[in-house]
C-alpha cells in the first residue's frame, strides 16, 4: 500500500467526461488500496478568462481582489470531481485552500506557501476518503485569498505531497511525459525517461510549463518523487529525479522557449554608481521581478539600459519607472512586449567548453538576431523577436542532436 498525491491540470478536467475520467482513474489507486489525494486546476481556458476580466477592469488592479476571483475556478472542479467520485462510490471530499489550511505569505498573485497542516487530510485518508483539494490556491496572513502564480496546481500537489508525507507525486497533464522541448512545437521531441531535479528546475524556470518552477524546487528540497505522466494514456510517465539516477548525461538536455517576458529599454541612463540599484531596487519593491539585464559602457556619461520582465508586470513596472524618471534621469522607457526567450539547458554544460557557441552558430544561420543573452552554469538564454520563436527552437533541438529518429 502506498501514500498517492494526484494532480489533474486544467485539460485533464476539461469537461464533465473528462472529470468522470479522472474519477476512474483515481478509484483504480483507491481499489488497489492505496491511500489517495487529489490536487486540481481549473477547468481548462477558465483561469485564462478569469484573469482576463480582471485585466480589461484594470492593467493596475488590486492584487487581492485578483486573487479573490482567479481563485474561484479551482472552486468548481474540487467540487465536481468530488461529486463524481462519490457517484461511483468513492469516499471523497472537497477542501479549499483556506479550509486545510495551505497558509501562504501576502505576495497576492505569486504567494509563497509557508505551512500546510497535513494532520487531518492524512486522518481522512487513513479512514479511507478520497481529499480533492483545490489546487493554485493558498490563505494569506490576513485571511484573505492568495494564489500560487500561474501553473500553481503543481506546487500545491507537491506541497501537498510533502505534507502527507506521500510516497509519490503523480501530475497528470495533456502530454504522456517531459520531453526534450515542447512536443507541441517540435513533433520530433523526445520523452525523457528520466530528468534530473536540477534540470528540471532550470527548464521550468526557462518556460517548460510542463511542470511550474516552484513545484520542482519544493521537490528538489523536500526529496518528494515527482512523476508527469498522461492522464488519457495508459502508460509510463517521466521521473524527475536525483542526478545520479541518470545513467546517460546529454550535453544539452533540453531546450525551452518562453513568450512571458517583455523588453524594457531604459535610453540614456546617467553613468554613474549606484544608478542601477535607483532602476531596480523600487522595481523589485513593487514585486517586479527582472530577469535578463544588459549594460552597455557609455562613451558620452550615459548608457542604455535592457532588461526583461514579466509580461503582466509590464503596466506596473513603466508606471513605476516614468514616475522615477526625474530621479533616475533617463531620456525615455521603451517597452517591447514582442519577445520570446529561447534556452538550453543541460548538466553537461558545467564540464563542456563551447556550448553556447553552437547556439549563437546555429542562430545566425536562421537569420536570427539575438538581442540579449544571459548565462548561467547549466543554462543558455537568448532573447529574440517573438516572430523567431519556433524557428529558434526547432533550429537549436536539431543543432543539439535531440531530434527523434524519424
Ligand atoms: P496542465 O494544465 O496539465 O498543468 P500545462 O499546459 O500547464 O498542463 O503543461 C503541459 C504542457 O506543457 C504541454 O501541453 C506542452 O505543450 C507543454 N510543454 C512545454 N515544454 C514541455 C516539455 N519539455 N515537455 C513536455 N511538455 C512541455
Ligand atoms: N488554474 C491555474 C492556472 O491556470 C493553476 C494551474 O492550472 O496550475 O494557472
Ligand atoms: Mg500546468
């Protein structure tokens, strides 16, 4: 008998047949005697609209009464799962971040988890029903309603997983595995048996949405055992796993893209000490968070500035900017939501010397102009025109050897 943590993504309960779907799939874990949770997301495109009517209310609306309504999908199919569960006689019931509770920090819209009381869900289970626990969201300081940041199932199903100290955690999505990059924009991808944590975690940090950045992080650190795995298909998923566990070490693992982030150029920027920490300190106290960032020397005391941020930080982070254009002193704020940045990671990188010159090589004979770069041990990033994104992607999976025989 084992201890199961189940996460369905917004695909998998689509719609009511898929939702009796995974009702079935989880009585076949339930039958077989294991003790069972399940995590869900909203309905599929539910979220998406949900955040859309808070964007056309307001680009600079209240994070908390954000929150108060995106939070609300995952309300609905906690309930119809555990419904559909009950109609085929399995003991379950709904939970509700706040009711758990999963507490949170404040940051609404990208809170943290801080605890989960796991006590009463493990009491359930033992007594053998079946907790459908709404997956993204979480219970603030102030007991108000926070979510996890987008994708934010997967955290909540490993958080949940480590809670009830689960033997393993099975997230079930619209894809039978991890592949080498998206299989929907590269056919010839490959699945992954087998990827190591570290990898994991840089790929998703990079766009592979397969699974959300901090899911894999609290995996990493909580050692929970992290499979992804179809929920329409019988058959074996991908393992995240220790780096030690993977017998053959690719030079480049995998390779992602991600059209999240926009571009902010900062024109004329006084050269001077200190100037930068005036750009990114009020930035990153408004919960801005920068990712790439370049700096060129000035030749006349000013320079540009670049920088990326995410996409739907982009309205608080020119507000926060134009209103310190006095203090900081540059000329104008360029925003160019048009981008895409495209990755390699790999573990092979840290011992191999000329990796990223293949993907500069393999750019530019596609005729694709790199307008930012950014490094890091196990990791490559370049940003390019969003127009480039697939092109980019397929051109790097083949120059790295990851196609599929065809
Ligand atoms: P869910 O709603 O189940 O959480 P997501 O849409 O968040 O599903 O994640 C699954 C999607 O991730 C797939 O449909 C696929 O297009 C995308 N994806 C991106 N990179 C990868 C990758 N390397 N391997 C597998 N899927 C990937
Ligand atoms: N429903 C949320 C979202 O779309 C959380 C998730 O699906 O993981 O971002
Ligand atoms: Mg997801």
């Amino acid at each position: 008998m084992a201890r199961i943590v189940m996460k369905f993504g917004g695909t998998s309960v689509g719609d009511l047949d898929r939702i009796r779907n995974v009702a079935k799939r989880v009585k076949r874990e339930v039958d077989a005697g294991h003790e069972v949770a399940v995590v869900v997301s909203a309905m599929s495109g539910v979220t998406n609209q949900l955040v859309k009517y808070c964007q056309d209310l307001s680009p600079l609306h209240d994070a908390r009464e954000y929150d108060t309504i995106v939070a609300t999908g995952e309300q609905v199919t906690i309930g119809l799962l555990a419904i559909a569960l009950q109609t085929i006689g399995v003991d379950a019931r709904s939970w509700q971040g706040w009711q758990i509770p999963i507490r949170t920090d404040d940051a609404h819209s990208k809170a943290r988890i801080e605890s989960i009381e796991g006590e009463l869900l493990i009491e359930r289970m033992k007594a053998g029903q079946v907790p459908v626990v709404a997956g993204f969201q979480g219970v603030g300081p102030d007991n108000r309603v926070t979510t996890l940041g987008r994708g934010g199932s997967d955290l909540s199903a490993v958080a949940v997983a480590a809670a009830v100290k689960a033997d393993r955690c099975d997230i079930f999505t619209d894809v039978d595995g991890i592949y080498t990059t998206d299989p929907r924009i590269v056919p010839r991808a490959r699945k992954l048996e087998r990827v190591a944590y570290e990898e994991m975690l840089e790929l998703a940090s990079v766009g592979a949405k397969v699974l959300q950045t901090r899911s894999v992080e609290l995996a990493m650190k909580q050692r929970v055992r992290v499979q992804v795995l179809s929920s329409f298909e019988d058959k074996p998923g991908s393992l995240v796993v220790d780096e030690d566990e993977i017998v053959e070490q690719a030079l480049v693992t995998g390779v992602a893209y991600s059209r999240d982030e926009a571009k902010v150029t900062l024109r004329r920027v006084p050269d001077r000490p200190g100037i930068a920490a005036q750009v990114f300190v009020p930035l990153a106290a408004a919960n801005v968070n920068v990712d790439m960032i370049v700096q060129n020397i000035g030749a006349d005391g000013s320079t540009d500035m670049t920088f990326t941020v995410g996409k739907t930080d982009l309205p608080r982070a020119e507000k926060v900017l134009n209103d310190l254009k006095a203090t900081i002193g540059f000329e104008a704020l360029l925003a160019d939501p048009d981008v895409a940045k495209i990755s390699i990671v790999g573990i092979g990188m840290r011992s191999h010397a000329g990796v990223a010159a293949t993907m500069f090589g393999a750019l530019s004979e596609k005729g694709i102009n790199i307008q930012v770069i950014s490094t890091s041990e196990i990791k490559t990033s370049v940003l390019v025109g969003a127009e480039y994104t697939e092109l980019a992607v397929r051109a790097l999976h083949t120059a790295y050897g990851l196609d599929a025989p065809a």
